[in-house]
C-alpha cells in the first residue's frame, strides 16, 4: 500500500466548556465551531488537500448550507447525532440526516470523545466502517493500550483507530500537536507513516477559533485561533511530501482483505 493520510475533523457543537463547569449557549457552541469550520476550508482549498468530516446530525441540520458544499468535495461521515448525548437510535438517525442534506452516502461513524460503541450495532445500522477508538492510555478518558494499533476487522466492520506511534503508542491527535514541539509531531508522524504506510489524524473546527475566552485547561487553549492554523499548514504541507491524502471510505475501500476479525498490519 502506498502511504496515504486520513485527515478529519470532527464537526460538533462547542460544547467542551460544559466539562469544566461553564455552561454555553447553544448558539455560540454552533458559532465557535462554524468560525474554525470555514477556517480548515480556506486552508484545504490553498492546500489541494481531501479531508473526512466526521458531522453530528445536529450541526448539520443547523448548518445546512455549509455541509453541502463541504460534501461536494471531502467525506461526509456520522459523528453521532449529538455531542453531548448518544443512544442506539442515533446511529441510523444521523446518517439518515446527513444522507438527506448533502445527497451523499455516508458510509463511516465516530462516536463524541471517543468513547466505545458495539462495532455490531454500527455495522447493523449500515456503516462500513468505525473510527472511534484511539489505542493508547488518556488519563480520565480511556485506556485503549492493548488493543489494536492499526485498521482491523471487528464484526464485518472496518476499525479505524486513531495513529498513534509504534512500541510507546504516543497518541497523533489534537491534544498532541498543541502542546508538543511541531518538528517533534512532524518527526514521530514520519516514523509511523514510515511503519504503517497511513496516518489516521483528527481535529475540532473550534480548536482553529479564539477560545482563550472561555473556562479551559491551559492544554486545550494553547495554539487555538490563528495560531492553530498555522501550525496545521506547515505540518499539512510537510505531510504532502510523505504520503497522498485520501477519505476514509477510499482507504476502506483500497483493502484488499477479508472481512474477519483480522488484524490488517
């Protein structure tokens, strides 16, 4: 497999204040995350760059016009159809959603925060593939440490983890790159691309907005706004040179592999 890049973004209402004890209105948390959204839009165009948005349902309803004309040239995916709630339902309800407003099909599911979703009950509702595990230990989140470090079949349902290195599993999410050096990021993304011949990459639309307003852990602030987009450039432009950027659902469908609870690499 030649090396290619799975950038997305994850498309939900601003609503990360509200784990600190600051209450947002439903309003701003659309406002936040629309401002960073045409941001990452800018800078895909500029860049020629093909990305995956992983969409709640209620954004989308929200932002109708702007999650057509994203669909028109990246992957639309499910991101639930809340960020702040989940049940079963969801999961046929979002992508029904998303289907009606951008005319597309949607063929991939990330759960909010990444938390843990029968793989049988994604499948059941018609996704081809799951992208919402990151397979490293995050204090108070989630230790997803032994498990599968790379695309693997789990139910007839791809799994898309999120990258992490070899050996150490140091998570290339978007915690990562704001608080760590560029050229580190840049070193140990090259180091595994190098190893699983892909990258698995995520990012929020609100990370690209000044948030420095708001009630959060100076780690989640740090880089946010202007400067956040002007790291993901120089870090977008260095990935350019290493590998070609692809939707999901072409990396899914670039598989040549059973269907089976088969590890991929």
């Amino acid at each position: 497999m030649n090396k290619v890049i799975l950038l997305s973004f994850d498309i939900e209402e601003f609503d990360i204040p509200e784990e600190y004890g600051e209450a947002i209105e439903e309003k701003v948390k659309f406002e936040v995350s629309l401002k960073g959204l045409k941001e990452i839009i800018l800078l895909l165009e500029r860049l020629n760059i093909t990305a995956t948005f992983f969409v709640t349902a209620n954004f989308a309803i929200n932002n109708e016009t702007i999650i057509k004309e994203i669909s028109q040239k990246h992957e639309i995916a499910s991101h639930g159809f809340y960020h702040s709630s989940f049940s079963t339902e969801d999961l046929e309800r979002s992508k029904e959603v998303l289907q009606a407003i951008t005319g597309t099909k949607v063929s991939g599911f990330r759960m909010a925060r990444l938390k843990e979703v029968d793989d049988r009950q994604i499948k059941q509702a018609g996704y081809n593939y799951n992208s919402s595990m990151n397979p490293t230990y995050i204090p108070g989140r989630y230790n997803n440490f032994f498990k599968n470090r790379t695309a693997y079949y789990s139910h007839y349902l791809l799994n898309i983890p999120v990258s992490v290195t070899p050996l150490v599993r140091f998570p290339l999410f978007w915690l990562s790159f704001k608080n760590f050096p560029l050229s580190f990021i840049e070193f140990v993304s090259h180091l595994t691309l190098t190893r699983d011949s892909y990258l698995c990459l995520y990012f929020h639309p609100w990370e690209f907005t000044d948030i420095s307003s708001f009630k959060l852990p100076a780690y989640i602030k740090k880089h946010s706004g202007k400067a956040m987009i002007s790291r993901l450039e120089k870090y977008l432009v260095s990935l350019k040179s290493q590998g070609k950027f692809i939707t999901f659902s072409e990396f899914s469908s670039s598989l040549n592999i059973a269907s089976t609870d088969t590890l991929i690499k």
